[in-house]
C-alpha cells in the first residue's frame, strides 16, 4: 500500500486524511525552480553588460541614421515648394504688370542648377 501512495501525488486536490497530506504537491517549490532560473538568467545578463561601456547601450550604432533617412526626398519636396511659392509671390507682387520673361527664365535655370547639384550629392 506504501508503494502505491508514493506514486500518487496531489496537484489540486487538498486530502482531509493526514497520510495523504503528505502527498499533496506543493506550488511554492514549482515557484522556487522558476525563481531560481529567473535569477540566474539576470545574473549571467548583468555579468555580460557590465564589462560593456554604458553609453554604448543608450547610444545607437549608427548616430545619424533618422536624420539622413529620406532627407533627398525632402529637399527636393521642399525645393519645388519654394520654386511654386516664390512664383505665387511674384505673380502677386505684379497684378498690375505682366511678369517678365527673362525673369522668369533665369528662376527656372536657378531652379535647374539647384536640382543638378542635389543629384551630384
């Protein structure tokens, strides 16, 4: 009968009969295992970082990165939006006078020279 009982273990079931409290699993050593791995996996991190410089963890490898992301694209959004607001300007500050051609010729090839030299970057 002894042999039996040993094979017989309790997860849920709490016994009346004092024989078969022995039995009874307890949930704290189950706790106490995971504790345990727990606690050992931050030590072996804490022991890896702490031969590390701490700057280099806030740090980002590479310190540029979100500000040269798409930064061509940008520039010339931002070219062709000055181009059209300073012709809205003009056309605006000569409501009275026709725009000259020559005028506008040379802000087109400025125009021009500014996005040449956007590509040669």
């Amino acid at each position: 009968m002894a042999d039996k009982l040993k094979s017989l273990v309790f997860n849920y079931y709490v016994p009346k009969d004092d024989n078969l409290k022995r039995l009874v699993r307890s949930n704290l050593e189950d706790y106490r295992k995971i504790e345990e791995e727990i606690d050992a996996a931050i030590d072996k991190t804490i022991e890896e970082y702490s031969s590390k410089d701490v700057l280099s963890l806030v740090l980002p490898s590479k310190q540029n990165w979100d500000l040269k992301r798409n930064l061509q694209e940008s520039q010339k959004l931002l070219a062709m939006r000055t181009d059209m607001t300073i012709m809205k300007l003009l056309q605006a500050g000569r409501t009275k006078e026709e725009i000259d051609p020559a005028l506008m010729v040379q802000f087109n090839q400025n125009g021009m020279e500014r996005d040449l030299e956007q590509e040669d970057l």
